[in-house]
C-alpha cells in the first residue's frame, strides 16, 4: 500500500499517524465538515452504506448530497438533526443514491430546497422524482403535509454550472456530469476561502468538470470502475486513471476515495495504486461515519 493512501478502518493506523486532525475530528464542531453517510455503491459494497454526505457548518447539519440504501441509518447514527437541513441535493436516480430520502424525512418532515437534475425519457426530473413520491398519489403521499420544499432542476449537459444554493456563508453549485444515459449532477461547496467537490457517478469525459473543481481542498470520487472495465460499466463509471488524471489537473489539495462498489480488497488496493501513480497529493479511503475537518 502507497503510504499517502489511507483508510478506515483499512488503515486506521495510518490515519492516526498522517491526517490526525482532518480526518478524525469530531463533525458538530465550528467550521466546516463533511461527514459520509455512506462509502459504498450498489450492491454488497463489503457492507458499506450507499452514496450519501452531510455537511455540517458550526455544528449544524446543513447539507445532505445524496441519500442512497442505507445512510437512513448513518444519518441518525452521525447526530444529525432533519430540522437542520436546508438543502438536498440529489446527484442522480440510481438506489444507491436517492432510496433512503423518503426513510430519512420520515416522520419528522422538513422544510428545505431541493436540487437535481432535469429528466430525459428514462429519468424523472426532480421535481417529477419529488411529486411520484410525496405529493398526492405519490408512493409516500402520508409525508405530503409534513414537507414543504422548493425546487430547483439543475442542467445536466454538462457544459453549464448552476448556482443552487446560498446561505450567505456556504454557496452550492453544480454541473452535468457523463454518467451513460442517466442525467446526473456532481456538485461544488464553497466556504470563504475552503472549497469541496463531489464528483458523483460520472466517466470523467467532461472537461468542464474539471474547471469546475479546480483548486478545491477536497475533492470526493466514486470508485465503481477499474481499469479495465468495458461496456456498460465503462460509459457509468471513471477508471482510476482518469480520476487520478482528474485530480491532478484540477489541483485537488486532497482526495476521498468512496462509492467503493467493490468487495474485493485486492481490488480496491489495485485501483488506490493507479490512482497514486496518477495524483501525488493525499488520498483517504472513506468510511461511513467518517469525518473530514474542511477548516
Ligand atoms: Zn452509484
Ligand atoms: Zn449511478
């Protein structure tokens, strides 16, 4: 295993001993903080959470990116308050992404925005996603009264960003990623001087998104290809080549590897070392619950 590359609790030791307070601070702290809801993509994921992340600014949480299988679970074990969230913002209608909101809402309710991307003939819009699921005749109607949320469709060609989201301290924006056939957003936090991106699921064609992302402190990918993946799963999802390609040429001060899909440690260990002969800052491999101090 490359030295810069760590994980938990893969790697706890190593964590302890190179990234001591980024990595294992407490999130409810001031500042900003991204904590992971889940670090695994579809299917076992060694037991990991789907896709999910919170935000936390001075303690509260802000931010939910995502809510996948699982991170229902994650979300209450974190400490997190539904009451805190001002924005959802959904990267795309796969499970292993967007399955939990509904389980997570319920049955406290909340009053947020909600962002994602616009539809095509095999994806709903948000705000379609949003009304097949919790306006009247929705698969979740019982939650109609109990949410009030505005929407906003973001572009999903790829070439435009979006402005989503601002509380005056945090701004969210956005941009269409290549993920095959299926509209899907990868966002970007900025605070002040610090900066955050979540690539989503995407094949790492766009060299919009790269712009997008550049000089961000964090930069967080998901892992679902290798390198020698074809077909289907090739046009879904980056090889670790072009994610470490990626980083290198949007200056990412720091990598986070998650969406890990796989349950074969030799794998994972294979793409990090590509990943590493590509990109020469630090990598941490996420796990659920983990917390990153962003400042
Ligand atoms: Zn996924
Ligand atoms: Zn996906």
């Amino acid at each position: 295993m490359n030295s810069r590359i760590t994980g938990l609790p893969l790697a706890a030791l190593f964590v302890g001993l190179i990234f001591p307070l980024q990595i294992m601070a407490a999130c409810q702290a001031s500042g900003l903080q991204i904590q992971v809801l889940g670090s695994g993509g579809p299917g076992a994921s060694s037991g990991r959470a789907s896709s999910g992340y919170l935000l936390w600014l001075n303690g509260q949480s802000k931010v939910l990116i995502d809510a996948g299988g699982g991170t229902k679970t994650v979300f209450h074990q974190s400490g997190a308050s539904v009451a805190d969230i001002e924005l959802i913002a959904m990267s795309h209608f796969h499970p292993d992404h967007s399955a939990d909101l509904p389980a997570i809402l319920w049955p406290a309710g909340a009053a947020f925005s909600l962002a994602g991307p616009e539809g095509s003939e095999l994806f709903p819009s948000i705000a379609s996603w949003a009304r097949l699921l919790f306006e009247a005749g929705g698969a979740f109607a019982v939650l109609e009264g109990r949410l009030e949320y505005s929407l906003l469709e973001v572009e999903s060609g790829g070439a435009t960003v979006t402005t989503i989201w601002s509380n005056g301290e945090l701004e969210v924006t956005g941009i269409g990623v290549p993920h095959g056939d299926v509209p899907t957003i990868g966002y970007r936090v900025d605070y002040g001087e610090f900066s955050v991106a979540f690539s989503s699921d995407q094949n790492g064609s766009n060299e919009a998104f790269v712009e997008f992302i550049k000089d961000v402190d964090y930069l967080v990918i998901h892992m679902a290809g290798n390198e020698n993946s074809t077909g289907v799963i090739a046009s879904l999802h980056a090889k670790p080549t072009v994610w470490g390609q990626m980083a290198t040429a949007s200056n990412a001060g720091h990598v986070i590897v998650s969406h890990i899909a796989t349950s074969d440690q030799n794998q994972l260990d294979e793409n990090l070392s590509i990943l590493a002969a590509n990109y020469g800052g630090p990598v941490t491999v996420a796990s659920d619950l983990m917390c990153v101090d962003v400042r």
